[in-house]
C-alpha cells in the first residue's frame, strides 16, 4: 500500500534559545520533481520558479519560527526526495535561487557565504510513495545537536538519539585533544565565534577550506595496505547479487574483479569519492567503492582481510578518521553518518548511520538542541 501524500512532521525546539527557525527543502515527486520549499506556516508549499538572474532572493517567506523552548510545532509536507530540515538558532537562515530553479544552501566553507557565522544544522529525509527514510548527519560537520522519531501507524516507534547539548563542545575538545597526540591537524576543524564553539568541519570539507590540511595522513597506512595484499586475497562482500569479490594487489593497483583501484590519496579516502572512488556509473563498482572506504576510513582493512568488518574494530589504528570516532563517541546511542559511506556494516549488523524508516509512518519528530536527549527519546510536550 502507497503512503499518503502527506507527512506530519514534528519539529520540536530543545534548545534553551527562544529564536529558533526550521527551513525544509527537497524535490516534490508528485509534482514534476519540482523544487519545494515549505512557507512560514508550515502548511503551504512553495515551487519556485526559475529567476531571470543567479543570486534571487525567495519570493516567500519560509522561515518557520518554533516555539519557545520544549515546545513542538507541527508542520505538513508532500512527498519528497533528498529533503533536509534546517534548523537555525538565534538567527535566520537566507537561501537564494539561481536560474533552473536551483536552490542555493547555507555553506560552511564558504567564508563568504551569508550564514557563514550562524548556528545552523539540518537532517536528511526521503518521503515517497514507498516509505520514509531520514537521517541524522555530520558528514559536512557538527553543530547544534538534533535527533529522530519515527512512529508508525501501529505505533512502534525507532529513536536516533543524536548528541547532547553540549556535544559540540565534547566533539571540539576530542578533536583538540587528538591533535595533542598526533599534530595531524585535527584542532584545525574547530570553528570558534565570539569565544565559543560554532561547529567543527569534518575533515573533507577541512580540506576544502584549507587544500594542505592532513595533506600526507593517510598515505603511511594505505602503503601498509597495498604491502599486505601483495601477498594475500582480499574479500569484499558486496552485500548485493554480485556476492564477494575477491583480489590481491598487482602493483601498482588493487585488483577486485573485473575493477582496479590505484593507490587513494587522503584527501580521497575522507571525500569516498575522488580519484579511484570516483562512481563510473558501474552499480558492483559503487559497491567496492562503499566499502572500500569505509574500511580505510575506519582503518579496519589491516586486521581483516574480510570486509565490511565489525564495530568493535573501528578507530582502533593510531591513522584513522579521527574525527568520525569523536564524533560516533558524542553520540548517546553512537549512531550518525560522520563520512560518506559510514552505512556500511556487515549483513545484520547494528546501524551506524543514524536512520530510521518504515513503510507506514505516522509521525516523524525531529528534536534540535539536544536538552533532555536520551535513548528513549523526547516527549512532545506542546502541540501548537
């Protein structure tokens, strides 16, 4: 059975700012794969159209004000395909279309890009005819804390528990730390503003922001790679048709299957999609690309030669992604896309993502601020 062509969503404010916004954006399926943008009242859509020239500010106001803290707003919206719910606090958020329409989003490497100094986050959401799926994410980098609910109509529920209030700050003094350790350059993600922590960039969008940054990291390990499996198979378990495939270093490549892989760079293995992890449009390549990466990212492609590996043995090389365990340790439940493919896990393991999705939602809460985060959830105190 289709779901309705509607979804309620619930927006609740766990901050303890009583200006807060909530933005929600993403391409309408059931009207022409338009670009949709949820107006002020949290009811009536938006579609704009395409403006005469790049740079045009919104012709609606779509800046919906939340409550005063612990308070929940509900707002509707249609079906939707790669939507975000953007949240901001003590301030406003200003998108601008350019010609297409093509919406233009807050930025955090852009040092000009007007919210450059604002506290802003967001969630990630898919709404269609099949199911609901949403998502927490820190891929791009870690501000104001936000979690998920999802009821369905039997009233079963599924909880992402996100940080708490203060899990930037934990996130920052671990990123601190280990550049005490290791002087690799983790500090450098930090973001301060008027003496606090604003957010701190993962380390794709760091090197973004600063091309030399961990330029070097990751090679020592890859070479240790590339030694091992001269001499011994590695298996990659696709998880789909294609079953494992099997391979072994041919110097200088990596060879599994029919796909070679040269040597990644670091900048490569932190974006999981540059140089050899560039998509070619090959479905079993993307596969050997997910987890690839998230074997180099975890750093867990040493002590298996096995992939995708178990929890237990993420992080735990001294050349790792650093930021994605400070980030996995904030969390209260330790789930939270913290890189690109970190939804890889062995088949019928624990989701490290931090997703939910069901095919009969009723209800999707999302908390930002993380006051009163626990495992269990937030309870909606208020309906306005």
């Amino acid at each position: 059975m289709p779901t309705p062509s509607t979804l309620n969503i619930a927006l609740q404010n766990r901050t303890n700012s009583n200006t807060v916004y909530a933005y929600i954006t993403g391409r309408a399926p059931d009207h022409n794969n338009a670009l949709f943008i949820l107006q002020r009242d949290g009811i009536t859509p938006y579609y704009p159209t395409s403006p005469p020239e790049d740079g045009t500010s919104l012709e609606q106001d779509c800046a919906i004000r939340l409550g005063a803290p612990d308070t929940t707003t509900t707002v509707t919206t249609p079906h939707l395909d790669s939507a975000r719910i953007w949240f901001s606090v003590d301030g406003k958020l200003t998108f601008k279309l350019n010609r297409g329409p093509a919406l233009v989003e807050p930025s955090v490497s852009n040092r000009s890009d007007p919210n450059i100094d604002t506290n802003w986050g967001f969630a990630e959401f898919t709404y269609n005819n099949l199911q609901l799926y949403a998502n927490i994410t820190y891929v791009d980098f870690v501000s104001v804390p936000i979690s998920l609910t999802l009821t369905s109509t039997t009233g079963a529920t599924q909880h992402v528990t996100g940080m708490p209030a203060n899990g930037l700050d934990i996130v920052c003094a671990g990123l601190r730390d280990q550049d005490a350790r290791d002087n690799a350059g983790w500090s450098s993600l930090v973001v301060r503003r008027h003496g606090r922590n604003l957010r701190a960039l993962s380390p794709n969008i760091g090197i973004v922001v600063d091309p030399l940054l961990f330029k070097g990291y990751f090679e020592p390990y890859v070479d240790q790679v590339w030694h091992k499996y001269v001499t011994k198979p590695l298996s990659v378990n696709t998880q789909t048709s294609s079953g494992v495939i099997n391979g072994q270093v041919i110097q200088p490549e990596l060879i599994l299957g029919a796909h070679a892989f040269s040597k990644p760079s670091t900048r490569d293995i932190f974006s999981c999609s540059t140089g050899p992890f560039e998509e070619r449009g090959s479905a079993e390549r993307g596969n050997l690309i997910a987890r690839l990466s998230a074997a180099l990212n975890r750093s867990t492609i040493l002590v298996d030669d096995t992939i995708p590996d178990t929890p237990p043995t993420y992080f735990q090389h001294p050349i790792t992604n650093h930021y994605a365990r400070i980030v996995h340790d904030a969390n209260l439940d330790g789930r939270g896309y913290a890189f690109p493919y970190d939804d890889v896990t062995p088949t019928g393991g624990r989701d490290q993502s931090g997703a939910v999705n069901h095919g009969s939602p009723r209800l999707l809460t999302v908390a930002v601020g993380g006051n009163g985060a626990s495992l269990l959830g937030p309870g909606i105190r208020a309906e306005l």
